[in-house]
C-alpha cells in the first residue's frame, strides 16, 4: 500500500509541476517589484483551458498534501 501512495505522489508532483509552469504569466520580472504597467490592473479573468489548468492545480496539491498527511500519519 505505501508503494501505491508513492506512485500516485510522483504523479501528483509531475501534474503539480507541468500545471504551474504551463500557467501563463503576464507579470514578467519587473511585475514582481512593481514595476511595468503604470499602475495599471492586470487582473484578467480566467476562461477555458487557463481555467481548467488552474483548479487541476489546486485540487492535484490538495490531493498531494493528504496523501502526504495519511502517509505519514498511517504508515
């Protein structure tokens, strides 16, 4: 059993890596210090993929931080 979870952990982690890097961020290097767009938002609302992309993340993190806490805890 304590295989299986560290099989589904490695997969998790894979999901968790490709869905944070694939996200598209408009901020750049200078949006991190504030710098950029004038003052302007750049909030953008998500749709489509971006959407899916982002609650697969989520939801592939919380699955991977309670498989984590079970293992730990159980075995």
């Amino acid at each position: 059993m304590n295989s299986i979870l560290s099989w589904i952990q490695i997969i998790l982690a894979i999901i968790i890596a490709v869905g944070i890097l694939a996200q598209k961020s408009n901020a750049g290097l200078g949006g991190a210090f504030g710098a950029g767009n004038d003052g302007a938002t750049t909030y953008h609302t998500k749709r489509g993929f971006e959407k899916f992309l982002f609650y697969l993340t989520i939801v592939s993190s919380l699955i991977f931080v309670a498989l984590t806490l079970i293992q730990v805890i159980i075995f």
